[in-house]
C-alpha cells in the first residue's frame, strides 16, 4: 500500500512565517544555537525566489515540524527536547544544499547571534568560508 501526500501527519498549512517567528522568539533558548541558525537558514532559503518549489516544499515540511508542538521528543525536555527537530532540520538542509547561498548563511549566524545576546559574528571569510571580510551587508529584518 502506498503512502499519499496527504497521510503525512505534517500539513504545511503548519508553517507560515509568523509561526516560525513565534517559535524562534519562544524557545530560541531552549533550542539551542545550533538549531536556530540551522532553522533561520530554511527560512531564508525559502525567501528566495530562485529556489524550487520541490526545495521549498521540503523546506516547509522542516519548519513546520519546528513549529508543531506535537512531535517525536517534546520540545519542552531540557537538553533532548529539539533532538528530533535539529535531526529534521539537518535532513533538509542536505537536501536543498544547493540552493544556500553564502549570503543566506552569514544572514541566518548574524540572526542566530542576535537570539541569543552574541556579537555578530565575524564574516564567514574568518571562518573559513567564501566571503569578503566585510560586516556591511547587515540585514536588520530580524527573521
């Protein structure tokens, strides 16, 4: 027997982006960095219009996971409960990989800092990334 699209217990309807804002500002602590940034580059990635739709519908599947409060771990367990989300979060960012610009990155480590009281951190040209050491390219729109 095979599987619908619609048997899926995640419904994209789950995800908008004033959802998906709500959780970062509700549990971006309890998250973790990691997960933020992660989370914050599906987010951006999903902006982009250049990015396919079979891309963004995988990305809307992650983040809707994010934001449901029903899944695998409870997200309100210290230490283990965003376990299951980072996992999903991660599966897509292989999947849609290709389409993350570094501009898109440097954007979602910014924001990740902003989140969790950090200096901005320094342009990915310092952590061995593709950038230009420049700090100019700054996005104040939060997420």
């Amino acid at each position: 027997m095979n599987a619908s699209a619609d048997s899926s217990p995640i419904s994209p309807d789950a995800y908008s982006p004033e959802a998906f804002k709500a959780k970062l500002v509700g549990f971006a602590r309890l998250a973790g960095r990691q997960v933020v940034e992660k989370a914050l580059i599906l987010y951006h990635t999903l902006q982009r219009p250049e990015t396919p739709k079979a891309a963004k519908a995988t990305i809307v599947g992650a983040l809707a996971y994010f934001i449901l409060p029903i899944d695998a771990i409870a997200d309100f367990l210290p230490g283990i409960g965003f376990t299951d989300d980072l996992g999903v979060i991660a599966a897509a960012l292989v999947t849609i990989s290709g389409y993350v610009t570094d501009d898109i990155r440097e954007t979602a480590a910014r924001q990740a800092a902003a989140f969790f009281g950090e200096a901005p951190p320094p342009s990915l040209a310092r952590r061995g990334g593709r950038f230009a050491e420049t700090d100019d390219a700054t996005d104040d729109d939060g997420a």
